[in-house]
C-alpha cells in the first residue's frame, strides 16, 4: 500500500476533493472525497485449512470480480458497464442470487458523478431494494486501504447481525 505523502498530494491534484467537513456518499450535496487515513489487514485462508486448524471463520469469500470500465472520460469518470461485469462476475463465481444479498458495501467516494454511476450499476444488478452503505462516510477515503476496510466493516457488521449506519 503507497499511503506516502507523495501519494496523497498527487491525488491531492485532482478535482474531486469536497470542500464540507464531513464525507456524504450517496448525498446529492456532497461535494467530492474526503480523505482519511488508516490501514487493516485480513488473513485470507483456505476454508479448509481455517476450519481444520480450529480458527474462527468472519466470512468466507465465494466470488470476485474485476473489471476495467475501459475507456471512458476519465479517471473520475467510471462507467456502468465495467462495474456491472464485474459485480456479476463475482456473484456467477459464487453460484449466488444477488438478490439473496442483505447489504451492499459501496465504493461511493461522494463524488456526483461516481455515486451516481454507481447508483445505477447496483440498480441494474439488484432486482429489489437492498440496503447500501459506503464506508466512505464513516471514515473518508482511505485509498489504497478503502478495499480492506470495507470488507472488515462487512464481517464486523455480519458478526454483530447489524446494517451499519452511513453517516452524514
């Protein structure tokens, strides 16, 4: 993970900061990103293995997807298209009905346009209403950790049996 200063003030210089105080994911006032800080860590282990060696199971991957929205107008600027091949291609990996989902843990950095898109992506794949959170508005955008700490925060909240609250 580039969590160096480097690293923040070249993303510094894109447009897609906010200028409020706090991060609004999914809110048609929120002005862009807001940037946090942090790292995390998960021990990935074959169920197999975990279940043998006696450890306690958080959760178990079944699919993952990966896309590249291709060309589109920008970097800030992500396409339906590519987000939907890859969602679709996670849940046909693991032999799941994305409509069995109970939470949907967004990337939505609060941009208008990204949550915007993203909105749509998950409409066309959930065929009914789903809750939708981002951990974005509890903590900003921890760049190159905002993957690992989304996926902690969904075993945390599965762990509990609790939807998690967006923020703001």
């Amino acid at each position: 993970a580039d969590n160096s200063p480097l690293m923040y003030m070249c993303f510094s210089k894109t447009p897609a900061f906010t200028k409020g105080q706090n991060p609004r994911p999914f809110d048609e006032n929120s002005g862009g990103v807001m940037i946090g800080e942090g790292m995390g860590m998960v021990v990935l282990k074959r169920l197999e293995d975990a279940e043998r060696d006696g450890d306690r199971i958080y959760a178990v991957i079944r699919g993952i997807g990966l896309s590249n929205d291709g060309q589109s107008r920008g970097m800030l600027v992500p396409s339906s298209e590519g987000q939907v091949r890859a969602i679709r291609s996670a849940w046909k990996m693991a032999d799941l009905d994305p409509n069995s989902a109970g939470l949907v843990e967004c990337h939505a950095t609060g941009t208008q346009v990204g949550d915007a898109v993203e909105l749509r992506s998950m409409a066309e794949v959930f065929q009914k209403n789903i809750p939708i959170s981002s951990l974005k508005s509890n903590m900003g955008h921890l760049i190159t950790t905002a993957g690992v700490a989304a996926l902690i925060k969904v075993m945390e909240c599965m762990d509990a049996g609790q939807l998690p609250a967006s923020l703001h």
